[in-house]
C-alpha cells in the first residue's frame, strides 16, 4: 500500500513542495489525487531532509492543494516498450494519440537510461544512406554517430527532417533499420505534416512517433526525447536493429529547461539557461553509439533552430562541443530556392571518413570528397571577384570554377525534397561536375581514379 500525503505546502507553476516525506527518492514518480478523482503525474526534482520539491508534467492550473493528496510511487517514469512500437504516434509521455489500442508491454524501461559503460563502446563505422548527396557525398553520416542539423527560424529543417526520416537506410539488405522520430513544442500543423508525410509514403511502418505540441505542458518537453531515446535503446540493443533517432526542435527542450530552472529560482547561465543544460544535453546525445557485442546501433540526428541566426547562442554552441560535426542549412541558399539549403563549406560531418571508401561506399569516395569541396570554394571565390572587379578580371580557369559553383548549387545541392539518391548517383554527379574542370586542376584525385571515372566535358 502507498502511503499518502496531504502536505502539500505550495504550488509555483509547475513545481509544487510538499513536506513530512520519508524514504523518497530523486527522480522518484508522484501522482497527485484530486477530490474528484483526476490524477496528474509529476516526479521529485529535489530532496531536503523531509522536504520533497515534484515538478508537474501537466502543469497546476486548477489544482486544489487543500484536498489533493500525493502518492510517491517508488519507482521513475517508464516506458512500456515492444515491436508493436513501430508505425504507432505517442505524445511525450509515451502514451499512444493515434486512436490504436494501448501497447502490450514487452518490458517496462526507465526513461533516463543505462550510461554506456565507455571501455564498451565500439567505433562509429558504416555508412547510412540519406538519400541527400550533400549529406552523402560532402558530410556522410556514419552509424553511431550524433550529427546535428542546424537550421535558423523560418528554414525547411522540417521538410529535411521528414526526408530523412523517409529515405534514410542501411546499404546491407538484411539488416533491420527503424526510426524513432522525437518532436518537442512543434505546432499541431507540422505535426499534421509528420504523421501524414510518413502515412502517405508508408515510412510509417518502421517508425516511432513522439509528440509534443507547443500548446502541452513545457514539462513534458523534457520527457519526450528521453521517451525517444529509450524506444530507440530497446530497438537497438535488445531487438538488433539499427536505429536512427531525429529529435526536434532541441532549442524548445532547452526553453522548457529554462523555464523548469527559473521556477526553481537558480542562478541562471548564459541567456538565463540553467548552468547544468550542457550536462542535461550531453545525457542525451550520449545515448547514441555502439555497443561491443551487440548488434544494434543508435544514430542521432537532433535538429535545432539557432535564435538570430547566431551559432554562438548556447544552444547550438553547447551541442557542437559533444556532437560529431553539424549539417548548416543556409538562408542565402533557401532565399534563391534551393532546397534542401545545406552550406557545405562549413558543415562538417567528424566521422565521415569512418563510413566510406571500398566496400562501404565506393572507391572514389574520398577522393572525390575532398575535391569537389575544394572547387566550390574556388569557385565561390571567383564569383565574388567577378561581382567586386568585373568578369573580365577573371582567367579562364577561373571562369571555370565559378561556372562549376553555381551548376555544384543547381545539381548537386538542389535536388529537392523528394529526391531519393542512392550513394552511386551522388557520386557519378559528382564526377560530371568535376568534368567542367580541367584533368590538371583535379590535384586532389589519384591518376588512377582520374582514369576509371573522369570525363572531359565539353566547356563551350
């Protein structure tokens, strides 16, 4: 039997203190029971001498604190999880919103996980597909890995988040390959846009949806890509599947961590985050990896839209220090209808040479990486001398690298949001760009692989 308190002192937003505990825990789950019989959940955030400070999921208003009573469960919040899980939508406490029956329960996880033992983790290695040649080709995304999106308000990271979600796979046929799909304070429209993107190209099969609309509780927020992260963990490590999770907006957790901090009256960091926020992010992107022995692995893609366009904002800063890289979607690309607008040059994928080369992608991969991000970057060059002194001013060569930037923009980097490329396509692109250069500029590629694939295209 439960024991049952009514000594609820006071309520602050979402936080509510209660007095006269015994044998509580951190991270403990509470139910708080109305007169009416209505139960909302909360767990312990903190615990002094007999004092125990719940924080709310679904927020105080309404809540009579002289007749509620509050029952400590003994146990944190958990996730029931199964195969079942894959094509169903739950909200982001983990309970299903898409009018399907209530999951059978394979086994019940605790939402903050198990730390990966470090002498246990294996090497990030084997490339996933994307399907987007300037994912694929330029800043490869490796399995195991945390690399995330950074996007700016107003930007299509949702179009990209649903095209990944959609085409992304394993090359080796007769691996599993799921996706665990985590959306924190988006709006009911671009949930609508999720759910009815992944129905209608039957992505949905083999993925996990979490919801958490702008208008639920903030607290809630805090949970879901936790809920995300351990579907993901039980896919991948009990059932052997390779498991991409996509989380986001990250800057709307880390608003409703902020606002969590604020009513707990800490001192505030940076921009009024709470100091802990890159311990809090780092436990979660540190759930993704390989586990020696085990066949499963755990990719992330978090997205997060950087306030002012500023990659200093704590948010984006604080996840490029534990991530692997990032994809940066840019406004100048977008505004002259590119999509989707990745800005290779400074994108960065860490471990992307981990996931090609023979027998991962092809032979030719690196190589070809490596000059066709040097001839953009001419190129970008030589367009600006051409708009600062003239066209006139510009060699030949020259003349070349610039018309190689704006076809690299139009082809390679443009391919729209339903095009789906295998690796081989990318790279055979890639190879046709580079025939707008002449053999002697490619220095970057071997004379072997000039041989094989390079064709002088015609230039006039």
């Amino acid at each position: 039997m439960l024991k049952e308190y009514k000594t609820i002192k006071e309520v602050v937003g979402p936080l509510m203190l209660v007095e006269g505990v015994e044998g509580v825990s951190y991270n403990e789950l509470v139910e708080i029971v109305q007169k009416n019989g209505e139960i909302r959940k909360g767990k312990v955030l903190e615990i002094n001498k007999d004092r125990a400070l719940v924080q709310m999921f679904e927020g105080a208003q309404g809540l009579q604190i002289s007749t509620s009573k509050v029952r400590f469960l003994g146990r944190s919040l958990e996730l029931a999880v199964s195969e079942d899980m894959l094509g169903r939508v739950f909200n982001g406490m983990g309970e299903p919103i898409d009018g399907g029956a209530e999951i059978i329960a394979d086994k019940r996880m605790d939402i903050n996980g198990q730390p990966i033992n470090p002498f246990a983790r294996d090497y990030p290695n084997e490339f996933i597909q994307t399907g987007i040649s300037a994912i694929d080709g330029l800043n490869t995304l490796v399995r195991g890995q945390k690399l995330p999106v950074f996007s700016a308000s107003g930007l299509p990271h949702a179009q990209l988040a649903a095209q990944i979600a959609r085409q992304a796979r394993v090359l080796k046929g007769d691996e599993k390959f799921a996706v665990v799909f985590g959306a924190m304070g988006i709006t009911y429209e671009e949930a609508e846009y999720f759910i009815n993107d992944f129905n209608k190209t039957g992505a949905i099969e083999r993925t996990v949806l979490f919801m958490n609309l702008a208008n639920d509780p903030a607290i809630e927020r805090i949970s879901t890509p936790r809920m995300a992260l351990t579907a993901a963990e039980y896919l991948a490590f009990e059932k052997d599947m390779q498991v991409l999770v996509i989380l986001t907006d990250i800057t709307n957790y880390a608003e409703a961590l902020r606002e969590t901090s604020a009513a707990r009256k800490e001192v505030p960091g940076r921009r009024g985050y709470p100091g802990y926020m890159y311990t809090d992010l780092a436990s979660l992107y540190e759930r993704a990896g390989r586990i020696r022995g085990k066949k499963g692995s755990i990719t992330q893609i978090p997205i997060l839209s950087m306030p002012e366009d500023d990659k200093t904002h704590p948010v984006p800063d604080l996840t490029g220090y534990i991530t692997e890289g990032q994809i940066i979607l840019s406004r100048d690309l977008y505004k002259r209808g590119y999509n989707p607008p990745i800005d290779v040059l400074p994108s960065l994928s860490r471990l992307k040479d981990k996931g090609i080369g023979k027998d991962k992608t092809r032979e030719d991969h690196a190589s070809t990486m490596n000059q066709l991000f040097s001839a953009y970057a001419q190129g970008k060059q030589a367009k600006e001398l051409a708009t600062i002194l003239g066209e006139s001013a510009l060699t030949d060569v020259d003349k070349l690298y610039a018309k190689f930037a704006v076809e690299f923009e139009k082809r390679y980097i443009a391919q729209g949001f339903d095009s789906n490329r295998t690796i081989e396509e990318t790279l055979d692109l890639g190879w046709e760009l580079l025939s707008i250069l002449p053999r002697s500029e490619l220095k970057r590629i071997s004379d072997t692989l000039l041989d094989k694939y390079y064709k002088q295209a015609d230039t006039e």
